[in-house]
C-alpha cells in the first residue's frame, strides 16, 4: 500500500519533470526540472530494491552529470538573445505527438502484456553493493574492462575537442 | 505492478523523443537524450526485479558509465560550436544539406 | 586397345614453358636492357628439340604395339562436365598423330634454328621466340588433343599465333592489317567449325566426346545430319587451310618474317584443316557427297592459285600461292577418300615447302629485305648452299620423279583417277603442269640470268650457318621422304598408308596397273611441260617481266577478288553498321537508357526536398517509420 503510494508519488513527479523539460523554453529551467525528474526516478529505483543504483543515481546523474551541464549552462551565459526562435514550437509538439502516439501505444500495450509480480522490497543481497558487485566482476568482467576504456576515450576526446584554438574546426 | 514501472518508462521515453525531434535547443536536446536513458535504465531495473536477477542493475551502470561520457564529449562539442557559430540553435548547424 | 601413358602432356607443354617464360622475360627486360640473344636462342630452341625427341619416343612406342592398338592416351583433368558432356584435357596418339607430330616438331626444331640467324639484331628478338613457341605448344595441342574440344583449343592458339606473327613488324600498317584479315577471316571458318562440332556432339555427342567414342559411334549419324557436319566442319578447314572461298589471308600473311610464313603459313598450321578432315574420316566415309564438294573445292583451289602464282612478281606471294595450290591438292586427296594420300602430302610439302620459303628468306636476308623477283638474277654463283638446296625444293614442289613432292602428288592424282573423280583427275594434272611452270619461273628468274639490280647483286652473300645447315637438313627431307610411301608400281609397298590405316577409315580400290601407269605417265608429261614453258621463257639472261594484257592483266590482278569481297562483304557490312551506328543505336538501344538515366536524376530531385540537412528532421523521420513499423507490428500481432 505504501509502495504503491510512493510508486504514484515519484511517477507523477517524474512525468512532471520530463513534460517541464521538453516544454520550458529556456534550458536552466529544463535542467532543473530534470533534475527532478532523476530524484524521482531514484526514489523509484529504491522501491525496485536496486541499492546500489539508487546511491549512483542520486550521486552520478543527478550530482556529477548534472551538475556539469549545468556549469555548463552558465558558463555560455545563456541569456535571452541567446535562444533560439522556437515561437512555432508547438506546432512541432502536436505534429511529434502524433507521430510518436502509435510507437507509445504499441510499447504499453507491449509492457502491459508482460507477467507481472508484487513490487515489494527485496531483501539481503539483492541490488546491494556486494551483490552487484559480485556479478559485476565475475560475468561482466570484461564489458566492463571496456566500459573504463571508453571513458578514458571519451576523456581525452574531450579534452582534445574543447581545448583546441579557435578557427581549427 | 511491474508492469506500472514499464510503461513509466515507455512514457519517459516518449517525450525524451517528442524533445529530440520538437525541440531546437542543443541543451535541452542533449537533455532529452539523457532522459531517453533513464527510461532505458528504469527499465532494465524492473525487468531485473521482475526476474530477480541482477544482469540489469549492471546493464543500467553501464548505461550510465556510457552516458557520463557522452555528457564529456557532447558539452565539449557544443562548447566548441558555441564558439564558432555564437548560437544553440540546430537549425544553424545544417552541414548535412544535399 | 589404348594404352595410358604419362609423357604425352610434355610435347604441348615443353614449347608452352618455353614461350612464357620467354614472355616473362622479354616483359621484364623491355623497358631496360634487354636479354642477350643467345639466352633466348638457346631457350626458343631447346623446347622444340626435346618435343621431337619426344615425338620420336611416341612413333616408336606405337610402332611396338600391335596394329590394331596403336592408341596411347593421357588424361590430364577433368575439363569440362556439365550434363552429357563430359570433357577431359586429354591427349591421344595415334599412328596419324604420330606422323603430324614427328613432322611438326622437326621442322619446327629446324624453322627455330634458322630463327635465331635470319631474326638477329632484330629488337623484339624475345618476343618473337615466344611467339613462335607459343605457336608449336598451341599446333602440338591440335594435334594430340583426344577430343575435337580440345582441338580446337589448339586450333584457336595457333590462329592467335598466327595473327601475333603475321603483325609482327607493328610499325607498318599493312602488316596489321594483313594480320587482322588473317583473324578475320579465320573467324568466319572457325564458326564453321564450332557449329560442325556442336552438331556432331548434339548427333552422336552422348556416348562420349573424344575420338575414339566418336568413331564408334560414328555409324548412328543419319546422312543428311552427317551432310552438314561435314561441311561445317569443311567450313572451318577453308578458313583455316586457305580454300576457296576464304584463302584470300594467306598470300597477306607473307607480311610476316620469312621464318613465320615458312613454319606457320606453309609446314604446319595451315595443314590443320588436311589434319582435321582425316581426322574425321570416320565420318566423311559416310558420307560420300561431303567428299566430293571437298575434292572439288580443293582442285578449284588448286587452279585458281596456280594461276595467280604465274603472275605473282613478290617472291614469297609466289610461294604462297604454291602453297594453297597444294592445299588444294590435299584436299582433293581427302576428298577423293585417300586420306593417307592425302596426308602424306601433307608430310612431304611440310619438307620442301619449309625449304623453299627458308631458301626465300635466305635469299631476301642476302639482299637485304628485297623480294621482288624481278629485282634479282644471276644469284646462282653468289649462294651456291642456297641455289641447290632451292633446286630441290623447286623439283620436289613441281613434281620431279625422284623427289618426295612426286611421289605424293601422284599418289592423290591416282586415288583421283582410281575412285573416279575423272573431272578431280584432269584439272590436278592441268595444275600440276602450271605448278611446274610457276615454281621454274621464280628458280630462273631469281638465280640464271643476269643481275637485274646491280648494287643489291655486289652486295649479296651466303646466308650464315646456322641458317643454310636446316637448308641443307631439309633438303635431304624434300629428296628422300618421298620413299617412304612409295606406291607398288615402283616396287614399293606404301609404308606411310599402311602406317596411317589403323587411324583413318579408308578403302583402298583395286585398279588395273595400266591405269596407275597412265595417272603416272601423265603427272611426268605435266611435269614436263610446265617446265619446258618455263625454261623456254625465262632461262634467257635478259627476260624481263612481260607486260600483262587483258586476261593475264586480270589474272596479275588476282581476279579482282579482293577488290570483289571488299565491295560485296566489306564495304556493305560498314553501312550496315554505320546505319546502325547512326539510326538504330541513339533512339532503340540508347533511348531506353537514356530515360532511366533521366528518370533517375528526376526521381533524386524529387528526394532531393527531404534532405534539409537539420539532423532533428532526419530523426523525425526515423520516429515516423518506427510509428509506422510499431502500428504495422501490433496489427500482425493482434494487439
């Protein structure tokens, strides 16, 4: 009863988040509606007992990744003139809206069709540190081996990239 | 209920596309991508939980790892083209052209 | 009945490792410093002098065996296999092959050693040997194949060779174009022959392809399928060995070196159609209407060439023209049923025609590339080796009695008259005597009488050896091979013929000793005049060349035919394919293509609207055709 409350509570923020991201015309405050939108998705994390997610989620997404885009966000010191003319931007969310409609009400009728059980707090290891963790580096070993290396790509990428002179594109 | 948590996702996902492709902002396009991951993540959670089986909390760090980079790379291509162009519009970039 | 030996794929092979490793060579060396001569003499030589020895090894492994078996066969690989055909790269010896074989590869051997002095200093040295290696691997192929595909894999080679050697000096465009009307009308036979082939594989094809089968078989031909074989196949043979009406390439081909013209358009190639309708002789003995037209088209041949032959003033044209006028005789013999007559003029005219034409090439190698015969004289005392060594030849081609030429050409005009072609009989004696007349008009012309050029006279001298010693090797052959086929009514028992029966389907008709004491009889009083005339209008030291008229005019001419295909043949075929070119080709076959090419740039202009080049509209498009997969998929799905 509790959890479906809860569950009801952070879907509707998570919606909420996501509708002010994609309406909100000026990207900060999409930003923060996103970030409302991650918490919640943590908190539904912690109802599906996956520990550790719901730490990583709080601490990498709504912490590191947002936090760098919004560093971002201001350090263009995006101002008014900044922003694209987006005045026929409804016209665009109706037409998209439409489109998306048949791929939206395939997936729920798809999701709904799947076999279903109580959503209730798994115990003991599951979702814990040490259980992710176990099979982390057992059977994922070597994905993850490559995971660390595209980060070490993507780093120096990044640094490659944005620390370049002006006028070499 | 499961299946609650299933069709969240699908609804995340769905306006992470609606963002995409509505919207002309690189931020708030680059955010909708984000976002269309964490539908994919909660996802993977619920299945996971559905099964009991941990493959799918991996598979969401993974998602993760995958999108900490992407964010690297991707604000240091628009800080970049922030420069050049002086504009977030995507309009502006239109290379592909025929 | 056959015998599978292991060394019979070496004889094509040995010449073929020769020419491409010649080929390699010569390609390797053009651009820098080219090769030594010696290395490519030794090389060009050394391939054809282990095929004779080879070819030796053949005749004496079949002359072991019993007469009845005289078959060895090889089998290299599987060829071809689709259906009822089934080819193998195979090669098949018998006595006929045999005799081809050990003629073949000796005058060649010999052609190849006169090469190395007559073509020295020449820049292409290499590619000439190779060339001319590839052309004896190709003939050996033709000759040893053990089935008509394999053939006429030969017989394609050697038209290649033919061609590359005809145009061999590329830098005049004569000699091209004598080289492509050679591939040209080539062609026109060789589509005879394919056709023949095709029709003979689709008659009696299903019970084997190779000869042995083939003759077996041979009696389930109907007459009138066996009719068109073999002139199809006789089609091939007019193209290949220069008969009416496609003999009009051979005197063009004397554009190429002497040694060429004397190994390919005399000795061996051009024998290939003689070769091939003995070949078949299994089949042409059914049908006796097939041997007629040949005889006859052979001895209109025959004439027609002897009578340009008297007119011709290019010494090596005269030969060339003797040439086809023996041709012709060949295949009168082949046609009249002796084929072992047939056969051995082949052999014999291999000898003294290699020998008459390596004698020209002397001849013009001492006068530095002259070959008009009225420019000569007189060369008699200058090249004694080359004036007797030319004698015999000249005797042996007209037809002197104890010369091979003799001998063999009495033995066709006899089968003539024996099976009763009196019609083939009195035309051959008639050409004989013109034969007589044209060969002493060149030997008078060229050697008695006085220099007609005075400055090309001080300088001529005697060939080097190395191209008089095949001279004098071939001159021992135009003397004695005759005997070995010496007829009964010289106290002779036909060697050659007896030789050949296992091979060829032949009758050998019983006739009265009177009538082959006439056939005799009258080949010698042929011979007699024809050389009388000659003696009486050229062995004066001043005899210039008469000035044609009216029908001799004609005849100097050619008969115009040349200028008579060109006008029927040639020239309407180029409006019919400018026409085409012009009329047909930019609206029927261009049209059509033209609209789709237009029809495609429209097409693109129309899809062109939907690249706008913003990646968001590229993505719309995606989510459009996942919305359209999605509703697609849950319609299927009865979701």
């Amino acid at each position: 009863m509790v959890s479906t409350i809860l569950f009801s509570a952070f879907a509707v923020l998570a919606v909420a988040g996501a509708a002010g991201l994609v309406l909100l015309r000026h990207p900060m405050n999409g930003a923060m509606s996103f970030i409302m939108t991650l918490i919640a998705l943590a908190g539904l994390f912690a109802l599906l007992s996956a520990k550790l997610i719901f730490a990583i989620q709080l601490i990498v997404y709504a912490g590191a990744i947002m936090s760098l885009i919004l560093f971002i966000i201001m350090f263009l010191n995006i101002g008014e003139k900044d922003l694209p003319d987006e005045s026929n931007r409804w016209f665009y969310f109706g037409g998209g809206a439409v489109v998306i409609a048949p791929l939206a009400i395939f997936l729920l009728k798809v999701v709904n069709k799947l076999p279903s059980c109580e959503a209730t707090i798994v115990g003991d290891s599951f979702g814990s540190v040490k259980g992710v963790g176990m099979v982390l580096f057992t059977e994922w070993l070597l994905p993850f081996e490559i995971v660390s290396i595209l980060l070490l790509v993507a780093l120096v990428g990044a640094v490659v990239l944005a620390g370049k002179r002006e006028g070499k594109l | 209920m499961i299946a609650n948590y299933l069709s969240l996702s699908v609804i995340l996902f769905c306006f992470g596309l609606l963002g995409v492709i509505s919207r002309r902002n690189v931020f708030t396009v680059f955010m909708s991508i984000e976002l269309m991951l964490n539908a994919a993540n909660l996802a993977f959670v619920a299945l996971s939980r559905l099964h009991e089986n941990m493959d799918g909390h991996v598979l969401a760090l993974m998602v993760m790892a995958v999108a900490a980079a992407e964010a690297a790379l991707a604000l240091a291509v628009v800080i970049l083209l922030h420069k050049h162009k002086g504009n977030l519009d995507t309009n502006v970039f239109s290379l592909l052209r025929g | 009945m056959e015998h599978t030996v292991s060394y019979l794929v070496l004889i094509p092979l040995l010449p073929l490792l020769g020419a491409l490793l010649m080929g390699l060579m010569y390609l390797v060396s053009c651009k820098g410093k080219a090769f030594p001569e010696k290395i490519y003499g030794i090389i060009a030589c050394i391939g054809p002098a282990l095929t004779f020895i080879l070819a030796l090894k053949v005749y004496f492994g079949l002359k072991g065996l019993p007469e009845d078996s005289r078959y060895l066969v090889q089998d290299v690989f599987t060829w071809i296999k689709v259906g009822d055909l089934d080819i193998s790269m195979g090669f098949f010896a018998d006595p006929l092959s045999s005799l081809m074989l050990l003629f073949v590869t000796l005058i060649g051997t010999l052609i190849h050693v006169y090469s190395v002095g007559y073509m020295a200093k020449d820049e292409n040295f290499g590619k000439f040997f190779a060339y001319l290696n590839l052309f004896l691997g190709s003939m050996l192929i033709l000759v040893l194949g053990s089935s008509p595909v394999v053939m006429f894999v030969g017989w394609e080679g050697v038209g290649l060779c033919s061609y590359l050697l005809i145009s061999y000096y590329s830098t005049e465009t004569n000699n091209v174009i004598a080289g492509n009307k050679a591939f040209i009308v080539n062609r026109i036979g060789d589509l005879g022959f394919v056709l023949g082939m095709s029709l003979l594989f689709w008659a009696i094809g299903s019970g084997g392809f190779d000869y042995m089968s083939l003759r077996a078989n041979a009696e389930q031909i109907g007459p009138g399928v066996g009719l068109a074989i073999c002139l199809l196949l006789f089609v091939g043979a007019t193209g290949k060995s220069a008969q009416i009406p496609l003999y009009v390439w051979l005197p063009d081909a004397m554009a190429g070196p002497t040694p060429v013209s004397a190994l390919i358009h005399a000795a061996t190639m051009v024998t290939a159609g003689v070769y091939m309708v003995a070949r078949f002789s299994f089949i042409y003995a059914e049908v006796p209407a097939a041997g007629t037209v040949v005889a006859w088209i052979g001895i209109l041949t025959a004439l027609l060439a002897a009578i340009f032959g008297c007119f011709q003033r290019d010494i090596k044209k005269i030969l060339a023209y003797s040439t086809v006028s023996q041709l012709g005789y060949m295949f009168a013999g082949v046609g009249v049923a002796a084929y072992s007559a047939g056969i051995f003029h082949v052999f014999t005219h291999a000898f003294f025609k290699a020998l008459l034409f390596l004698g020209a090439g002397s001849v013009i190698y001492a006068l530095h590339h002259e070959q008009d015969i009225w420019r000569m004289g007189g060369l008699k005392n200058k090249m004694p080796i080359t004036y007797w060594t030319m004698l015999i030849g000249c005797l042996a081609l007209a037809g002197c009695p104890p010369f091979s030429g003799f001998f063999s050409k009495d033995e066709i005009l006899f089968m003539a008259l024996a099976s009763g072609h009196g019609g083939v009989w009195l035309v051959g004696v008639l050409v004989a005597a013109m034969t007589a007349f044209y060969t002493f008009r060149m030997f008078f012309v060229v050697f008695h009488g006085k220099p007609r050029d005075e400055h090309a006279y001080e300088h001529a001298h005697e060939s080097p050896k190395v191209m008089t010693v095949p001279l004098i090797v071939l001159a021992v052959g135009a003397c004695f091979a005759g005997y070995l086929n010496i007829p009964s009514i010289f106290g002779g028992h036909l060697g050659v013929s007896h030789w050949l029966a296992p091979s060829l389907t032949e009758h050998h008709p019983h006739v009265s000793v009177w009538l082959e004491v006439l056939a005799v009889a009258t080949s010698i009083a042929a011979f007699g005049c024809g050389i009388f005339f000659a003696w009486k209008k050229f062995y004066v030291a001043t005899a210039e060349e008469p000035f044609y008229t009216g029908l001799a005019n004609f005849a100097y001419n050619k008969f115009m035919v040349d200028e008579l295909y060109h006008y029927l043949l040639v020239v309407p075929y180029k409006l019919l394919g400018t026409a085409i070119s012009k009329s047909i080709e930019p609206f029927v076959t261009d049209g059509p293509v033209k609209v789709v090419v237009w029809l495609y740039g429209a097409l693109a202009n129309a899809f062109k609207v939907v690249q706008v080049g913003y990646v968001r509209v590229y993505a719309i498009y995606m989510v459009i055709g996942l919305s359209v997969l999605s509703i697609f998929i849950s319609r299927s799905l009865n979701l």
